[in-house]
C-alpha cells in the first residue's frame, strides 16, 4: 500500500531533466515545473544555478521569514524579549477566520510569550500568530510592514513589496495587491536570516505543540517543509502556497561545513515542488566550494550575491531518499 502511495525521490529523479541553464533563446524549463528558481552558497553568495530568479509572483507564506527578520531586529534592539507576554487582540483573532487561513486560532484575551508565536508562525505557518507578532512589535500591523520593506531595502531585495506579515491574499484577491517578491530577493534574505540570525532554532522543527500548559488539548503542529528529516542537512525555512502564488519553498541545507540555499516558487503541485527543491540541493552540494570571504566581509556583503556564472553541472547520482504525500495539505 504505502508503495502505491508514495514514490521515492531517488527514482523521481532520474525523470527528471539535467540540471543546466535553458539554452539561448529556449522556453525556460521551468515553464513547466516552477515559475522561477535559484540556488545560492550560503557563504560566498555565489549563484549556483538560476532560472528566471527575477520573475516577480506572490511568496505567499513565505512572507513570515522576513516577519522573522524585523522581529529579530526588534528583539536585538531590546524592544522586546522572546518571553515577553502578548496578550491576543480580537483582531489578531479574525485572522484565524479569514478565508483559507492557517492558523492556531488564537482567541481574544489569550496571552502567549513571544517566543510560541514565533513556533507558530514557523512550523505551522500560522497567520494568527504572525499578525500577532506584527501588531505587538510595532504597535500597529501598517507600521510593521513598513518596517518589512525598509529591511529589504537595507539587503538590496529590489523586485520586493511586502503589503502583510503573512503573505495571505489581499482582499481584492488581486495579484497586483499582494505581497510580491522573486526567488532571488528570497535567497538574499534566506542567506541573511541563516548568517545572522537564529531562524533555524525554529525552521528546523518538524512537529511540535503548541499553547501547553496555557489551553487544553494544545495543538499539534506540524512543518510543511516535507524536505525535513528526509534530505540530508536540510533544517529549514519556509513554504508557502495560495492560488495565486502556486506551491513555493525557500529550503536550506548544510552538510559537510558547506550550506547552501534554494528558492522555487509557483509549482503546480507539493509533488514537482519538493522533487525540484532537492534536486537543487544535490547540484548545490556537488559544486566544487569556492573561497569563503573573510568573516568581516561575508558580514558586509550578507544581503547581496556574488556576480559568479552558475555552474550547470547536474550531480552524478542524487543520494537521497524519502517519500513524497501523493495528497498534500
């Protein structure tokens, strides 16, 4: 039975098409697969492979890593403190009842330390939580998503807009309105978050439950990132996926002392998206390393990637196995 269900990556694999550039003047490959992929060193910011990195489309979920990262700003400046106490507004509560909302619904009154909201809106993507998170910080959600776009200002995510701290669709449900980015501004914060923060404390947990001790039953919540625990290394960041952005994963690996960064966004499906995202991993860890920068200098230039030819050499033979949720969440 689970044969029939699921279908190993490592056979998945072979089907699918070398790992190189599209020739000049070709359709894009992933025309088919994804609307624009990327994969980064981590370290030296040198691009791997890419293809169509600068198309624009929604991030969808996705949006909550650079939640994630004006928080942490907010935390080091001593604004707030990982256990400091949120008390849940009823507008923070509403987003628990919006129209295809993840969520922990969050009810008025509740109080939660910063820290669990964090959990929340990483492992089980919970708007709710972010909204939160957002309103609390900054005193008002407007003014945090003001702060969201400062911040990608400062790591030069120039095809970025954020307009939400949870990526949901605006209500016009025009794609026009929504948050808007492209996979290569998503591996510039990708590759910031993983440098300079501590978002792989919770991008790294697969399952974990939330609210014990303050409701009963607490509620289970699980990763969306299925890469977890199933690719070797991989110990985060974040999934995403509305109508209008399609199936998106930024996802990060580390073996060997190397880490690299992937970033696919608008697949048609969990399935092509996963089988997509570690393939990018096996190519990014049989790349020959270059150079490290010096500490000092990889801290200067941890926004931007170096200008370096992306290499199109496919790995030899993909040693990864898992299985893949014929029906995904």
């Amino acid at each position: 039975m689970r044969l029939r269900k699921y279908l190993p990556l490592a056979a998945s694999l072979a089907l699918l098409p070398a790992l190189r550039p599209p020739a000049c003047g070709a359709t894009p490959r992933g025309s088919a697969s994804y609307k624009g992929a990327i994969l980064m060193d981590a370290a030296s910011g040198r691009v791997l492979f890419e293809d169509n990195a600068d198309e624009v489309s929604p991030p969808a979920s996705m949006t909550k890593l650079m939640t994630y990262a004006v928080l942490d700003d907010r935390i080091r400046s001593g604004a707030l403190g990982l256990q400091t106490p949120i008390t849940i507004t009823n507008a923070d509560a509403k987003v628990a009842m919006l129209r295809d909302s993840t969520c922990v619904w969050l009810k008025t009154g509740e109080v939660f330390p910063v820290e669990e909201l964090v959990y929340a809106m990483m492992i089980r993507s919970a708007n709710d939580a972010a909204y939160a998170l957002a309103r609390a910080s900054a005193g008002s959600v407007p003014l945090f998503v003001e702060w969201m776009n400062d911040k990608a200002r400062q790591l030069g995510m120039t095809r970025t807009t954020f307009r939400s701290p949870n990526g949901l669709p605006p209500p016009s449900r025009r794609v026009a309105d929504s948050d808007l980015t492209t996979p290569r501004d998503f591996a510039i914060l990708s590759r910031y978050l993983v440098l300079h923060t501590g978002v792989l404390k919770y991008t790294s947990v697969k399952s974990r439950q939330f609210g014990v001790g303050r409701r009963f039953p607490p509620v289970q919540m699980s990763n969306y990132n299925h890469l977890l625990g199933k690719v070797a290394g991989v110990d985060g960041l974040k999934s995403g996926v509305t109508n209008a952005a399609g199936f998106c994963l930024t996802a990060t690996a580390a073996r060997n002392g190397r880490r690299v960064i992937a970033v696919v966004m608008d697949s048609p499906d969990w399935r092509s998206l996963d089988l997509k995202i570690a393939q990018l991993i096996e190519h990014g860890f049989a790349v020959e390393p270059v150079a490290v920068p010096p500490v000092g200098a990889q801290a200067q230039s941890a926004g931007g990637a170096a200008a370096s030819a992306p290499s199109s050499a496919p790995p030899a033979n993909p040693a990864v196995r898992f299985s893949i949720p014929g029906t995904p969440r």
